[in-house]
C-alpha cells in the first residue's frame, strides 16, 4: 500500500460520463448508469483503506429530472443500488436532497437529513439525491444563518474528483466546496479504476490549501 503524507479528510465525487461511456460501448443511454454502481463501491473501499474520513457523491439532480424518463428512472435506481450497498461498509449513510418531491425515491427516504450507522462507522458516505443547490443556500437565507443551508450535515470538501473530462461544478455544494482542489479525470465513470483516485491523492500532495491565507 503506497504511503501519502497528506490525506483529504473529504473528498466529493462527480461520477460523470455514464450516457457517453454507454454510447461509446454501443448501448442505449440509459444503460450506463447501473454500470456506475460497483466503481462507487470499489472506490468507498479504496476511501475507507487510505484513510478518507468522508465522502459525497453527486447522484442527481433538480436539473438532471429535466432528462427522459426512461433515463432518469435508470440513474434513480442507480442511486437506490447505490446506498444500498455501501450500507455495509461499516459506514455512516445521509441523503441530502428534496425529499418533498415525488421524483424522490422513497427507498432512500429513512437516510433522509438524518445519519444512519452501520457497524463500526469507519466513514462518512453523503449523497446528494434530487439535490438542488439553490434550495439548499436558500434554506441557510430563510434562517438569515448560513450554517442552516440544508446541506449543513456535510462538512467542507477537501478535494473534488470529478469524471467525464469536464471541470466545471455543475452546482455541487457551493458552500463545502468553495475552497476545494478540483481533480479531473478524462475517462468516464463507468471505467472508474483504482489508479484514478491513487492518482488524484498523488496530485493532492503538492495542492497547498492556504484557505485565502
């Protein structure tokens, strides 16, 4: 196991490229997603054995309902998948997202703004699920305190590693990830491998989070 001196506490993942890996291995676009699972799985593995206190990974979006039916009743069963299997990773599970709206899947719906523990609780797993980043710093407005955006139960983001070749945040915790190092992989998600992350905690040696200081 290769030592690191520095390991981000948090890490956010924007596990991008599922219709485009499906379209590239000839299947429909909604197929990619179930392929989108067990690298998520593998990767709170590798997380949990380099020492990563947390993880949140973007599952979808107020904006990404706008898509098809067919495809998003694919990436919301991923998701559902998902949680359900990394539930027994000794981890500590919360979905942040509307659950108000009927998009939400119900499945998810006791991992809701509330932490559940499994086992000995070696990590912190979030997912954002029908997230809405303006409804989330609304929330902190409503409140006039900043500390009761929606997302409050999410700590800062160390690092961000986002799949699929595109850099931008496409509205991913705005307030956690406002002092973030942003790491980019080109491949998609689908072909998630080990030495992605091994790779990104190789760049994140020599990032210098002075915090503006």
């Amino acid at each position: 196991m290769e030592k690191y001196n520095k390991i981000p506490k948090h890490i956010g993942i924007i596990p991008d490229g599922n219709r485009r890996w499906a379209q590239k291995n000839n299947f429909e676009k909604n197929e990619g997603y179930k392929y989108g699972v067990n690298p998520g799985v593998v990767l709170c593995d590798l997380m949990i054995k380099y020492g990563v206190k947390e993880v949140t990974f973007y599952g979808f979006t107020k904006d990404n309902n706008k898509r098809p039916k067919y495809q998003r009743d694919s990436f919301t069963q991923a998701c559902i998948d998902s949680v359900n299997q990394v539930a027994n990773k000794n981890a500590n599970i919360l979905v942040v997202g509307n659950s108000n709206s009927h998009l939400f899947p119900k499945e998810l719906l006791p991992y809701v703004n509330k932490r559940m523990y499994f086992g000995d609780g070696n990590i912190n797993i979030n997912f954002l699920i029908n997230y809405d980043w303006k409804a989330d710093i609304e929330a902190g407005i409503s409140k006039k305190d900043i500390r009761e955006i929606m997302s409050k139960e999410i700590s800062k983001m160390d690092m961000i590693i986002r799949w699929g070749g595109r850099t931008r945040l496409s509205g991913f915790l705005p307030i956690q990830s406002v002092y973030a190092d942003m790491y980019v992989v080109d491949s998609y998600w689908p072909d998630f491998k080990e030495s992605d992350f091994l790779d990104a905690l190789s760049w994140y040696q020599d990032c210098d989070p002075t915090i503006g200081g």
